[in-house]
C-alpha cells in the first residue's frame, strides 16, 4: 500500500527529449535510458524519473512498487490523423481514393446520424486505440455534431486528451451527409462545450478542398484566426485524381495549397494529412508557416496513393507526423505504422531509424501537435500518459528480442514485430486504462 496514494513502476524507462539524429545511434542528450528504472507518479502527473537505485531510498515508507523489470515504458503513442468514424470499414477491398470515398466512408459515415451508433462506435474505437498503446490521437469525426458530442463525452469520461473536430463539407457528397447551412455555426458550439474542457482541444476540421466551398472555408479560416489556440485537420495532395479535381474546382489558385492559404488555414497547429504529391515549394511554404504534415504510410500503400518523400520534408524543414489513418490505414498500432513507413522509406532509399520512428511517434508527435507541454516524454510535471510493453509478448518477437545485442536493435525489432500484443498496459493520465489481460 502507498500511504501518498502515489504511484511506483519499476521497469526500464525510454523517453526521447528531442529529435536524435539520423545516425546509427541517437544524438547526446537526446535520449533518457534507464536500464533499471522508476517512475513516480503524483496523480495525474510524472513526479520524478531516474535509475531505481537512486530514486528508492526517497519512497514514503512501506511503499509498493509495481515490479516490471521485465517490461519496457514509453511515453503513450500519438496518431496525429485517424477517423474514428471509420473503424468498421477497415480492410474493405482496396480502391483509389476517390471510390474510397464514395464506396465506403460516405455510407459509413451517414450512420453516425444515429447517436446510439456513435456512442457505441467512440467507445469501440477507443478500446482499440489503447489496446493499441495510443493515448492521444487527433481524429476527425463524421458532419453529425451529435457524433462528435458522443466522442467527446466518452474520452472526458476515460481523462483521455484528445484532439476531435466535426467534419465540414458543404458539397460534392451525399446530401445526408452536407452541413451548408449549419456547419459553421455547430461547430462554434462543440468549440464552446468541449474546447479546453478536461484534455481535449478542438480541431477544426474542413474534409478537404473538394467537399467544402470556399465560403466554408473562409468561414473555418476566421474562426482559426479568432481563437489561435484552435487546431485545424484536413486532407492534402494524397492522389493525383484529387489534384486534377482540386484544379479544376479552384481554377483561380496557384496550388491545392494555396486553396487552404488563401482561407487562412495554414498555420503552426494545422496539420495535413498525407502530402504526397507536394514540390518543395509547397513544402517550403507549409515549413513557413509551422505547419506539419501526417505521414500515413500504410494507408498510402493500400489506396496506392504514392510513397511520401521524409528527405524532402527534411531539406525544406517541414514538418511531418506520424499517423494511422484508419479506415484507409491498415493497422491502429503504432508500431504498424512504424513498420509501414520504414517499408516507404526503404522504396524511397530513406530507411527509418527506430531512434526517429519512436522518436517520432512520442515526442515529436506531440511538438508538432503543439503538446509538448502536456505530454510527449517521461519528465517531471508532464501528464503521467505512458505504455507498458512486453519485449516477451510472441514467441517469435522473443526469440528475436534475445538475440539482440544493443538497444537500438531491441527496438528496431519491436518496430518491425510487435503488435497490440506487445503492449502490456496502457496508462492515460496517471490511470492504467488498459491492461493486456484483463478483459
């Protein structure tokens, strides 16, 4: 029994401080390592972190320790794009992105008019997301505020911090889907009820160029302006059919990017998902302006979509995030979405690091979301969001993990081999919210 009611875990303890490099091994400073650790928890927050020999003489007496010296913890994986509305349209047969559209998301999302489904799907999704070791995400929802009250309402009730925002689009879809005369003004109101209230933030959330009109638009980019500590989500140069049609709906435009520059939504907490098909102009442009893109691999591998460019992202100091992507994306892991963007990498002749993937994935996620504040490492006064994993978790992903002879190699391995199996537990908010075994 902990007389504080403070939390105790031992267990080996990686958190990245700042980006490590592109070398074999991280760049000093840039990694906390602590073979045999503690980390300490007050509440929802991380009191302390160091080695355990050094830390446990100042434990209350008669504390209880969790022992997990046979685990390994990580600050919580972030997901920077993924549609929660989507979950169960996940591996529907493969289509380009435009027949995706029509043939899957746009049926799926018109259930979400229904209340009880979206409550039933938010609560799904979530169990999945930290089955999968992700404790923050940012997550378009479907046109029905409704749909967006149910999934705020049920990550306040688990603490969780989450970024959300209800989709605009105005035209170019279903009618039951359309939101011309109302979706401006609903969007207002779940940014009064749910905006900074508890961990959440509110993204707003235009689909993307071709499903909203440039009054729509216009009318997100004054609410951004008005209140800069909004973010905003939305979709970017993922297929070369949503390029040609993005040219001939906005004729008048430099670029797809202009489309979103002209309406004054291009800022340091907009992010865009996918970015292929950008010229380092555009790239130079969104770096400018602080934005980031969402690297979403495997879902650029099942549209077939195209491989995004990291060296070019990195020569013109733009941005970029990783992301799942669901219903597109194959995989709610961040693990697989690690594995997916080395495979990109590799196509490309840019393998991935597991320094920059994990990297990527905790602290840098969360510095280009603009939440390095809150979460992002295992440091004290941050928010105690963390996951469990279990090196050991398959017996193939053990074999290899023992044969591992440094570090880096054991995490490049989890990076290829594990999966939600290999994570443990997961904690959000100084909470275990999930545990491997427990049903």
């Amino acid at each position: 029994m902990n007389p504080t009611n403070d939390t105790f875990i031992r267990a080996e303890l990686i958190s990245f401080a700042r980006d490590p490099g592109d070398g074999d091994k991280p760049e000093p400073g840039s990694l906390e390592h602590y073979g045999d650790g503690l980390l300490w928890l007050k509440g929802q927050h991380i009191h302390a972190i160091g080695h355990f020999a050094e830390l446990s003489p100042s434990l209350p007496k008669g504390a209880d320790v969790l022992d997990y010296r046979d685990k390994l913890i990580m600050p919580g994986f972030i997901d920077t794009h993924v549609h929660y509305v989507q979950l169960d349209i996940m591996a529907s047969y493969g289509r380009q992105l435009l027949d995706w559209l029509n043939d899957y998301t746009f049926p799926e999302e018109c259930r979400f008019a229904d209340h009880a489904h979206a409550e039933t799907l938010s609560n799904a999704f979530l169990d999945e997301m930290l089955r999968a070791g992700t404790t923050t995400a940012q997550v378009f929802g479907s046109s029905h505020p409704g749909a967006m009250d149910a999934f705020f309402n049920a990550c306040q009730k688990r603490h969780l911090r989450m970024l959300a925002g209800k989709v605009l689009m105005d035209r170019n879809a279903p009618d039951a889907l359309l939101d011309g005369a109302t979706g401006i003004a609903d969007s207002e109101r779940l940014i009064e009820d749910w905006h900074g209230n508890g961990r959440l933030g509110y993204s707003l959330t235009p689909r993307f160029a071709p499903t909203s009109t440039k009054k729509q638009m216009d009318a997100a980019g004054a609410l951004l302006r008005n209140d800069p500590t909004l973010w905003l989500q939305t979709h970017l140069a993922e297929n070369s059919g949503e390029l040609d049609w993005v040219a001939d709906l906005f004729p008048g435009s430099r670029d797809y990017l202009a489309v979103y520059e002209e309406a004054g939504l291009v800022g340091p907490r907009s992010t865009f998902a996918h970015g292929i098909h950008l010229d380092n102009g555009m790239r130079k442009r969104l770096a400018d302006r602080g934005a980031n893109i969402a690297f979403c691999p495997s879902s650029n591998l099942f549209l077939g979509s195209g491989l995004f460019d990291r060296e070019a992202a990195k020569q013109t100091g733009m941005a970029f995030t990783f992301a799942s992507d669901i219903g597109a994306g194959t995989d709610l892991s961040g693990f697989g979405t690690l594995k997916a963007a080395y495979q990109v990498g590799q196509l490309n002749g840019q393998p991935l690091t597991a320094w920059q993937g994990f990297y990527g994935l905790t602290m840098g996620n969360a510095k280009a979301l603009s939440l390095d504040s809150h979460i992002g490492q295992l440091a004290p006064s941050l928010e105690a969001d963390f996951v469990v994993i279990d090196p050991q978790a398959t017996s193939l992903l053990a074999r290899r993990i023992n044969r591992c002879a440094t570090l880096g190699e054991r995490l490049f391995a989890l990076m290829m081999l594990a999966d939600d199996r290999a994570i443990y537990e997961t904690w959000s908010g100084g909470q275990c919210q999930h545990r491997r075994d427990t049903v």
